[in-house]
C-alpha cells in the first residue's frame, strides 16, 4: 500500500488528475447513488472560490506595489491580443452558424432565469461592478471590482516604504502557498465533479442537442486549434503548437472540470512559473484574463443567438451578423463571474433581430440544458488562451531582445 501511495506522489498533477477523472467517470456510472463523492468536488470549488479573491487582491497589488519604473511588462500586447481573441471568436462562430445552421425546439412558454434587459444594462452592470465596495468585491468574487481597486492600492503602495511593499510581498506569497495546498487537492475534486456530472446527466443530453452541441464545441476546439496557433505564431513567428497543446493541457483539463476562469487562476500562475515568465507580467494578467477574456463565451452567445434565428426564420444579412460579432464581444465581458453569464446575456444579441424576450428566455434554457458541456469546453477555452497570450507576449518580447525562446525541454517533449 505504501508502494502504491509513493507511487500516487511521484506523479505530476495532471497526471494524478487523469486518474481522479478515470474514478469519477467509473463511480458515476456504477454508484451513482453515492451522493458523497459529488460532495467532494463542491468541497473543493467551494475553497477555490474562498481564497482565489484574495489571491487576486494581493498578487495584483503586491506586483503593482514592486513594479520598478521602465520594467517592459508586454500587458498592452496581452490586452490587445485578449481583445482581438474575443472578437475573432466571435467572428468563427457567426461563420459555423452559416456553414451548419441549426434549429431548436422552444418550449411553449419562457423558463423563469433572470437575465439582462438591454445593452444599458449591460453597461450599468459593469460599471457598478467596477465601483462596488472593495470588501464586498472579494467576498461575492467580483473580479472586476477587485481588479479596479486593486490597481488603484498598488499604485499608491508604489510610493510606500521598502518595509511596507516586502509586507506584501509576503502576505501574497502566503496566500500563494495556501492556494497551491488547495490546488494538491484538485485530483480528489475533479473526481468529485466528474461523478455529478456522469451520475446526474449520462450521455442523454449528448444524444438529444448533437447538432448544437457539435456547432458549439467544434467552433472552440477550431479556435482552440487552429486561430489561436495562429495568433500565437504571427506573434512569435516560431512553431505555435507545442505551446498550446501546453497550454491546454495543464490549463484547459482542470479549468473543463472546475468551470471556472477565476478559479483556475492558481493553475495559470504556476503554468506561468513553470514557462519562466515574468511574474511582473502574469500576476497581472491572468486575473484581468480571466475577467475579460471570453473568448468561449463569445462563441456561445453568436451561436446560440444565430440558433434562434434560424429557427424563427429571419433573414439577415453580413453587415448584421458583423454588428453581432462586435455586440458579442462586448457583452461577453459581462459574463465574468455571474453563473451561467454568457447564457444570461444572449436575449441582448437576441435583441438585435427584434427577438422577444420570452423567445430569447426559451434559448437561454437550451444553453442550460447543454450546459453540462458548452460551460466546460468554454471555461477551458478562455482559462487556457489567458496562459497562452501571456507566454506569447513575452516570447515576443524576448525575441525583439534576442534573446532564444526556450521552448524545452517540457514542451519539446510534446512536439
């Protein structure tokens, strides 16, 4: 038994999260009634969720506190390379809708979900956000908020004492080594969340929305695929691939299973660490990635909203389906940290074409419906494209510098 244990613990993480998703998928089938396993991947998002706040709050200001003035941090080049994602996303998803349009079967009546009435309200939402009470901002996991007033400490803490910025640079990395304890514990959540997932939904939800659920997750996987590598190697102008599949790997497994961006933020920390980033840069970065980084939601908002169009017949033209693309990626920045956001902001693309709002709830309750994997596969998108723009901002850096982008051994070996 010790043998076996030794063995568990010579195993890198991802590896020991393979074998967790290999037990949850055989319990969800064979034990579905054993609710208990289930609780440990509540457990486990649950104290991801508890102290990924903090972390952001004082990485974020303890980098910002430290920063020395004329240090390149590439964080336009990360910014804009988030944004242009987004929108191209957006784009790849207008076009899978044309290529292979899908119909849905609304119900008769809308499901009872809130969602956002309008573009002003997207907008107010966002804005209230930003401003919302710093405290308040960590405890509900207000990432925007936490960002905005974070940014603002870190600034003024530039001016403080040599003693006050190595203060914080130790609470932040105590709270560094609090998250990495929980992150040790992620095979034994992941299996956790595999089993709910397996014992609760089964393959049915496969079988009955095949169409949509191919168009949804196609439309990522060529995003993850082939527009990313290709973003990725005009950046660089090296071989793009070895980094993505990196990236998707040891970012894009865990952040399927927690679906979460924020709460894969530990996991792209490290990712970083390990690729030899610059901590100046990502400890920035990946918070505002998993804020306004959507580039998953972007696609589900054009797909499903073209969905709904299709069905009820409506005849658009490329100027429309452009205004979506634009539209898309704006209200995809809403989605950052409400359950379920790009689903709840599709009645505002959906208002674009004049669809109701009682049509639009119907699609909403789709997107939930298949939700299961459309959430996942999204998460994984965004979480992992944050680790990869960052990487691929400073590589480019680096070779402006020329300096040789080390891209061995680890990533050799997947070449």
């Amino acid at each position: 038994m010790k043998q076996f244990v030794d063995k568990l613990k010579s195993l890198s993480l991802i590896n020991r999260i393979i074998i967790g998703i290999g037990i949850g998928i055989l319990f969800g089938i064979t034990l579905p009634q054993f609710k208990v396993f289930g609780m440990l991947g509540m457990v486990f998002v649950n104290a991801l969720k508890a102290i990924v706040p903090l972390l952001v709050f004082f990485i974020v200001m303890s980098a910002l506190a430290q920063h020395k003035e004329g240090h390149e941090t590439n964080m336009k080049s990360i910014v804009m390379s988030y944004l242009f994602g987004t929108f191209a996303d957006a784009l790849i998803g207008v076009i899978a809708s044309f290529a292979f349009p899908i119909s849905m079967t609304l119900a008769e009546s809308a499901t009872d979900i809130a969602a956002s009435q309008g573009n002003a309200a997207v907008l107010q939402s966002l804005i209230l956000k930003i401003v919302d009470n710093p405290v308040n901002a960590i405890i509900s996991g207000n990432y925007i908020g936490i960002l905005s007033w974070t940014v603002l400490f870190g600034m003024e803490f530039r001016k403080a004492d040599e003693s006050v910025k190595n203060i914080l640079s130790q609470v932040a990395d105590a709270t560094s080594h609090v998250v990495k304890i929980v992150i040790s514990f992620a095979p034994i959540g992941i299996m956790g969340l595999v089993f709910t997932t397996v014992s609760e939904n089964g393959v049915g939800v496969i079988v009955n929305y095949g169409g949509l659920i191919l168009v949804l997750i196609g439309s990522m996987f060529f995003i993850a695929l082939v527009v990313n590598p290709a973003i990725v190697y005009f950046m660089i102008r090296e071989k793009s691939f070895p980094l993505v599949f990196r990236c998707l790997k040891e970012s894009g497994v865990t952040a399927f299973f927690v679906r979460s961006s924020a709460a894969n933020i530990p996991v792209n920390m490290e990712l970083c660490k390990d690729l030899g980033l610059d901590e100046d840069s990502y400890s920035v970065s990946i918070p505002l990635g998993a804020t306004i980084n959507m580039a998953g939601a972007a696609i589900t908002i054009t797909v499903l909203t073209l969905g709904a169009v299709n069905t009820l017949a409506i005849q658009v033209d490329f100027l429309t389906t452009l205004i979506l693309s634009v539209l898309s990626t704006i209200v995809a920045y809403g989605a950052s940290g409400v359950a379920g956001g790009s689903l709840l902001l599709i009645p505002v693309a959906c208002s674009l074409f004049g669809i109701s709002n009682d049509i639009a709830m119907q699609v909403v309750g789709v997107g939930f419906i298949i939700g299961v994997l459309q959430d996942s596969c999204e998460t994984a998108l965004n979480s992992s494209t944050d680790v990869l723009f960052t990487a691929a901002a400073e590589f480019r850096q680096w070779k402006k510098e020329g300096r040789n982008i080390q891209l061995n051994p680890q990533l050799a070996e997947l070449e």
